[in-house]
C-alpha cells in the first residue's frame, strides 16, 4: 500500500492565490453629511411630534401627505434617511 506524502506539523500557511489584498482605508466623508443626517433626524421627530399635537392637526389636515397617520409614515421615513446619512460617516 502506497504511504501518503509528508505533511508540515503546525499552521498551514495560505497560498498567495487565496489571500485577499490587504483593505484599503476609505476616504473620509464630505462635512455636509452629518449635517444632513441629523437635520433629517431633527425634521422626522418634528414631523412625528405635530402629528399628535391638537393644535397641528388642523394644519396638518390641509396637507395631503401628512393627513391621518400618514405624517408618522412620513416622520419614520426621515428617520431612517437620517440613520442612514449617519451610518456612511466616516
């Protein structure tokens, strides 16, 4: 029966084939982007506060997108656009 070939004791060392360039490092973010994230942060809690305000509603009302719960869909919409300026920063 034929002996199979001696194999190195220790740690394998990857092949350059399977080994990745090593990462770059991202270039920073332009200064108008957490501007905009927290402005649409502040613009989503604003626009889900005057939802429920009594005396807002009556002006809300002649809004169309932000009539019934329709500026709570609008104010989380903000939110989320504000997380996601947020998230990209670096």
């Amino acid at each position: 029966m034929p002996q199979s070939k001696h194999r190195r004791k220790g740690r394998n060392r990857p092949r350059a084939y399977q080994t990745s360039p090593p990462a770059k490092n991202p270039a920073p973010s332009a200064p108008w982007v957490p501007k905009v994230g927290v402005g649409l942060l502040v613009a989503g809690v604003a626009v889900i506060l005057l939802a429920y305000l009594p005396t807002a509603q009556d002006w809300l009302a002649t809004v169309p997108p932000l009539y019934g719960n329709w500026g709570l869909v609008v104010g989380f919409a903000l939110l989320i656009a504000g997380f996601g300026f947020l998230v990209r920063w670096r």
